[in-house]
C-alpha cells in the first residue's frame, strides 16, 4: 500500500512511486483494459495513448494519465486507470516483482475545448455539436467537405476521418491510417479526443511573438446519425520560451496564438493559474518564493530564481566534466472566452532546465598520520549520485568490497539532502605508492579512481583521486665497509625506502649477470647486500702507492631504480701492503702488477713497460698490467751483499715523444745467500732419472667450490650442499704444507662413497691412477691453474669438475 501514491490533477492523473522501493530497481509499466489485456507501454505507445512516465526530483517516479487515455475507463464523471507495474534488479527483468493498482479519479467540468501539452504528447478535446442548418456547416469549411466526402459516403459505418493541414497541400486519413502512423484518438457521446506525439509527421513549427511552437492544424469527421460533421481539432503547444539571465528563469507564453484563434474577434481571460510539479500556487504562496507571474494583453510571463523552492538541481557530465543543472516541472492553465469557441483551457506542463554549469568537486584530503591512516573525503554530491565501484590499479573493485583491499568507505549525508564520501586506507595498503623524498621523509600517494552512477538515468562519471602525504618515517639504508687481505667488502644493510634502488660502481651497474664476469661476490638476503670485491679489479681506485701501502677505494652509489637519481652514496677504503703486487718465485721468475694511479687519468695500462722497453705486459686490464719475466731479463739490475741477492727493475710510463716517465713503479725481489762453494764436475753418462720414496708430513685440503672461476668454496655453515642430478661439482685439492716451489701435487686414485667413511660400500671410482674412469657416462674434467693473487704455487694444486650422481641398486635409490 505504501508502495505508490495518487493524486487527481484536473484531467491528469498522478501515480508516485516509493523512492525507497523502486530506487536501483529496472522498471516497466503496462496498462490494463477493460478486458483484463496488460498493455507494456513503450515511449511511442504512451505518446500515443495519453500516458507519461517521468524521472523527476533526483529518485521520484512518477506515472501519469490522461482522462481520455486509451485504456480509462468513464462512467458518469469518473474515470478510472489500471496500472501494472513490474519491477526487476536486472534489465531483462528476470524474477520481476509485480504490482497492480487502480485508480479512479473524478472528471470535472469540461470547456468547449481543452487543450493539454505534455512533456511527450499534445491533446486536443473538443465538444460535439449538431449544427442546426447542416448547410452553414458546409459553407464553413468547403475544401474540407469535398475532400472527405467521398470516403464518408463510401463507408456505411465509418467513425471519422482526419484531414491535416499542411501548408503545401491537405492530406486526410482514415482512423486506421492515423493510428499506424501514432496518432491517438478517442470519441464519446460529448466529445471528440485526438493525441498527437511531438514526434508525429504532421508537426509544423510556428513563431509567434519570439517563442516557437509546435503546432498541428487538422480537422476530424466523425458520423452522427444520418450526417457527416467536422470539428476544429487544432492543437499548438510551445517547444521553447525559457530564458536564463542574471540567476532568473524567465518563462513566457504568448497569448490568443493565430492557430489557436482562428475565426475569433475577440478574446476575454476567464483564469490564469500556475504552479510546479501540476500544483497550483496561490500570490501568497509564490511571493514567498520568489516567483512572479504576469499576465498582459499579449501574453504570460512567470519568473523563477534559479535555485528557488520547488525546483532542484540535478547532476550532469558532459565530455567527462561534471557539473549540475537546475529543474523546475512549471504548468499553467490560462482559461479564456471568444466568440468562436466559447471558453477554452488550455493546460501547458513543461520542465524547464537550465544550462549546465560546471561543478569543481572538492577533494580533502584529512590524512592523520599519527594514525598511519590516509583520510580522504571527496564531495559534496547531489542526491542523485551514488558510488558504485573503485578502480584499484586498474581493477575494478565494487564498494563493498573495496574493504577487502584496504578501503574503508563511508557516506556521510547534509541536511539539503547533498553528501560527500571518505575515503579511509592504512599508510601500508598495498596499492599506496611510497617514494623516498629526502632526508627522512616518505611521500605516500593515493591513486585511486571512484565510478559514480547518476540517477535515474544510470549515466556514469569518474573522479581521479590523487593524493600525497609527506611522513617522516623513512629509514635510510646503512653501511659497513671492511678489508680482508685481499679484498674489499661492503656490507649494506637495507631501510625501508630503498628496495628498488641499484647499486652502482663508478657509474658501472652492479648485476649479479656482471659481478660473476669479474668474480666479484654480490649477495643479497632481503635485509642485508654484501658486495666483495678483490684488490686487483677494475673499479677499484687506487689513490697512493707508497712503500708503507696502497691505498684502494671502492665507491658506491645506490641509485633510484626508474629515475636513476643518485640516493645514496658509500665507499670503502684501505691500505694493502706493497707485496700484493708481486712474486718473486723460487725459480727466478717473477710475477709483478701494476697499478693504475687516481691522478694520472690519461695513463693507458698497455703502454707500460719495464727498463727494456721491448718487455711489455702480458696482461692488461683498465687499472692494472701484469709482467712476468725471468730475473736475468727486461734490464734488471742485481745487487750482492753477505747475505742476500736483490733484483731490481722498474715499471714506466711514457707520453708519446717525451722520455723522461710520468709513472715509475719501482721494485725488487730478494733472495737469501746462504754461502759460495767450488763445486767441480765432470761429464758423465748420468742414470734416468728415478724418485726415490720418502716420508715426511703433509697438509691438504679438499675443496668445493660455487663456481668454475673457484673464487668461492662452500662454507662449513652451508652443507650439506644440495645438487641436481648431472649438476658440475667443482672440487680443488691443495697441498697446504710444505710451501716448496720443488714438489708437485699428483693425484692418484680419487672414489665417491655412500657415506662419510671412505672405505663403506659401495663406492665408485671418481679419478683412477690420476686419470679419468673410463666407465663414467659423464668423465672427470680436469681444470687448468695458474697464478693469482690466491694461488702462489699453481703446482701445488689439482682442480677437477665430476657431475652429480646417485647410488643405486637395480631401480631404487641407496641412502646413507
């Protein structure tokens, strides 16, 4: 029951439907003969048949009727209207609710003609009357009787005919040719109705007095007993006549239009009534409005400030701006008398809307960060808004839930019946954007977008969200940086604002892809990055070269991943001892590297050379240059004295065409004189040589290493040391003591067993009398050594690489 509500307005009547009820529902409306046929209306069918369907004041609903609708049914000063209206949450309006309602309502008094314009049709009722000398009906209209009247006299029980004219010429049509083409029409024992849409064919457009009207001039032919008789069924309503200055509606109605008084002389107004929303408004009613109505000679003016009572503003979105338009549904009904009609009323509804103007839309940001909560509130809205869905990061996330992902959303509501939304989301929600900005400050951005849809028309719109909040909670990585002997080692340990940063060396990107090339170690836990990086490598600076040391810097410089802004910068620093640089083997040869010097920056390493500038270098890097030579060679000088002889050379550096050095790295190389004896020898034929056993006590070590470069074994920390199937192992024996230039390592029989016993069973035989076991499908590979800062001896060491395998008896696995 509290579905609905009616009124009766004149000849109109009014169904309002329940906001709360039908609000977000899909809805269709279907009228109900006498018969109990249900008739869905569509806008055509409505224009047609005198039914109005409007979406008005934000959610309402209204239906309206007119008396002389096609399906109402009049008895004596009655008419009554059923109505179906089906209501569904789907368009397909699948599992419709239904819901009937008859209304009746009381049919007043009626003038000699009537005329309504509503919002999609015009209506034109007039009363019948029986000319007493059927001859001056003729000589009233002519060209109208000889047109209709063949087809009159052709049909026996013909109703009537329409006879439209245009201008160019004069068309008629029978009822049933009208109806096709949407005109509606209803006769009674009193009065003859015809309903044209504002669509119809036969619509011209006249001006009159500024203001355009939509007119259609016809006349209808109807049959009353043994006579033909024709009615004026003229109808003009007006398309325009709003005018918007200075924040006023100004509405005029030009009076006693040529269409309409045709045939008259003179005219006397019996009543002129307006109102809004089809309620008349008393002068006191409408000067506490504001509003004004005036009624002179030629015609009617109501204004209305814009944004005054009985209106209201609605939201509107053109070329995705937002905005509002303010609506006002006017009606007025001006009654009057002439000489040809007697009394007419015409009855005129009409929304008028002003233009759109633009809304900015405020967004507040009301962020308490002491809470770690980011508080946004956007609006205010009209009524007429509603949020339907977020997009987060390109998702669409419906409101409710939108909590799921962080969001926690409230409508809040203003007496005028506007409201605004907030929106609520934690400082750590994932699509919260967090960008280091200086010093200790963290900028958190909200970017979300909000999907409104705007009601009745389910028109959508979106707002942009974009929001910053500067919060002093940024904790910058830190660094520790040391030496071992032999390389430099920078241990970083991470804030929380540098997760997408890079490390670089000297401009040079650090990836693990390039730190294996140069056998750097770049490990990274998550909470901690550690970079070693020996001695001897290309980006290590080295600032003084002094008999005290050598001074070797690594710097590095964390840098912003997308815009590769510097962030942070680190270095490590310290002295290595002279003797890093050089061997001097047992042999007489000696292995020396230098070192290119911080300041002498156009020094090209490949250019270096010893005091005989013919020994060049026989590895060159950016920063370094090897020489390996045999001290007899390359100018060097020997000097004597008791106890020791000294080799000297010297590693220079010219410019082009200049012979005086700009580089000079001295050094020499040692060794002790234990005493001189004569020693006399003849020739002889010697024996083969033979090795005789011996016994004595040695140091190995068995090695396994990541990596075929053998920069790093597999710490005690890290076994066991889990392996694929065929995956390289890479072992290294060392003989540790004694360090004699004189003994070589030699391995003999190398065997894998099941356990950590080398003699359980079973086992299989790795190296075989120090050579490969024929049986492996994979063999043992066998490594070359050579000299480096790590291997002093290259012959006291043996490198060999097996693949992974497993013990198995028949098909199944053997484990310890």
């Amino acid at each position: 029951a509290g579905l609905t509500s009616l009124e009766c307005l004149g000849n109109l009547l009014r169904i309002t439907l329940s906001a709360e009820y039908f609000e977000d529902k899909y809805l269709s409306f279907s009228v109900v003969d006498q018969s109990g046929i249900a008739w869905e209306l569509d806008e055509a069918m409505a224009a047609q048949c005198g039914y109005t369907v409007t979406y008005s004041n934000w959610s309402s609903i209204e239906f309206r009727a007119s008396a002389a609708s096609c399906h109402s049914h009049l008895e004596k000063d009655v008419f009554t209207v059923n109505i179906q209206i089906k209501a569904s949450h789907t368009p397909d309006m699948k599992n419709a609710t239904s819901h009937l309602k008859s209304a009746s309502c009381h049919y007043g008094p009626r003038s000699s003609r009537e005329l309504v314009c509503e919002s999609n049709y015009m209506e034109v009722s007039v009363r019948k009357e029986v000319p007493q000398p059927i001859k001056d009906f003729i000589q009233d209209a002519p060209e109208d009787w000889t047109v209709v009247s063949p087809e009159a006299k052709a049909e026996e029980t013909s109703i009537w005919q329409i006879l439209f004219h245009q201008p160019e010429e004069k068309k008629a049509l029978l009822v049933s040719d009208a109806w096709s083409a949407g005109y509606g029409f209803n006769t009674t024992n009193t009065r003859v109705v015809l309903r044209i849409p504002h669509t119809a064919a036969q619509v011209q457009l006249v001006e009159d007095q500024g203001i355009t009207f939509s007119v259609v001039r016809s006349s209808t032919f109807y049959k009353h007993q043994w006579m033909i008789l024709m009615v004026d069924t003229t109808v003009a309503c007006p398309v325009d006549g709003g005018d918007y200055t200075n924040k006023t509606i100004t509405w005029t109605i030009p009076k006693y239009i040529p269409p309409l008084s045709a045939g008259a002389s003179s005219f006397k107004d019996v009543l002129v009534e307006a109102g809004v929303d089809l309620h008349k408004l008393s002068a006191k009613e409408m000067a506490s409005r504001k509003y004004v109505l005036s009624n002179d000679l030629s015609a009617i003016m109501m204004k209305i400030p814009i944004g005054a009572e009985g209106g209201y503003y609605k939201t509107s979105v053109i070329n995705g701006q937002l905005g509002a338009k303010y609506t006002i549904n006017l009606f007025l009904e001006h009654q009057w008398e002439d000489n040809k009609w007697g009394l007419t009323r015409h009855t005129i509804i009409k929304e008028i809307e002003t233009p759109f103007e633009q809304v900015e839309l405020a967004i507040t940001n009301n962020s308490n960060l002491s809470t770690r909560l980011m508080n946004v509130t956007v609006g205010t809205f009209l009524p007429d808004v509603e949020l339907v869905n977020l997009s987060i990061e390109g998702v669409a996330v419906a409101v409710p839930e939108a909590v799921k992902h962080g969001y926690i959303i409230y409508r809040t509501r203003y007496s005028n019946g506007s409201k605004a939304y907030i929106i609520q989301v934690p400082l750590d929600a994932p699509s919260v954007k967090k960008e280091y900005m200086r010093d200790d400050m963290r900028a958190y951005t909200l970017n979300v977008t909000l999907v409104f849809i705007i009601r009745p028309s389910r028109e959508t719109f979106t707002v942009p969200v974009i929001t910053v909040s500067a919060v002093r909670d940024a904790v910058l990585p830190s660094v520790r940086g040391f030496c071992d002997g032999r390389n430099l080692h920078l241990i970083i340990t991470h804030g929380n604002v540098d997760q997408n940063w890079l490390p670089f060396i000297s401009d040079w990107h650090l990836t693990p892809e390039e730190a294996q090339k140069y056998n750097y170690s770049l490990r990274d836990n998550g909470t901690h990055l550690a970079i070693s990086v020996p001695f001897l490598s290309p980006h290590v600076n080295y600032e003084v070269l002094h008999t005290s040391g050598i001074k070797a810097s690594v710097y590095l410089t964390l840098k912003d991943g997308i815009t590769l802004a510097n962030r942070r910068d680190f270095s490590v620093s310290c002295r290595f001892s002279p003797s890093e640089l050089i061997q001097c083997l047992p042999n007489g040869t000696v292995i020396i590297t230098a070192i290119k010097i911080v300041g002498v920056a156009d020094l090209d390493t490949s250019l270096l050379v010893l005091r005989d500038r013919e020994c060049k270098p026989s590895l060159v890097t950016e920063k370094t240059a090897t020489f390996k030579f045999s001290v007899n060679a390359c100018g060097t000088i020997r000097k004597f004295n008791s106890t020791t002889m000294t080799y000297e050379n010297e590693v220079l550096y010219f410019r082009p065409g200049n012979d005086t050095p700009v580089y000079r790295l001295k050094f020499m190389c040692s060794y002790a004189v234990k005493q001189a004896v004569d020693v006399r020898y003849e020739s002889k034929k010697n024996p083969l040589p033979h090795v005789k056993p011996g016994f004595g006590s040695l140091a190995l070590s068995l090695k396994l290493f990541k990596e075929k470069s053998y920069s790093e074994p597999y710490q005690e920390s890290e076994y066991p040391v889990v392996k694929y199937l065929r995956e390289a192992l890479y072992f290294e024996v060392e003989l540790l003591q004694p360090k004699d230039a004189r003994l070589d390592l030699n391995l003999d029989d190398c065997w894998a067993t099941n356990s950590q016993r080398q003699d359980s069973l079973p086992q299989w035989p790795i190296l075989i009398h120090g050579c490969e076991n024929n049986k492996d499908s994979y063999r043992t590979v066998f490594h070359e050594v050579n000299y480096s800062l790590r291997v002093e001896f290259p012959q006291h060491l043996k490198r060999f690489e097996v693949r992974m395998f497993t013990f198995v008896q028949g098909s199944t696995l053997l484990q310890e």
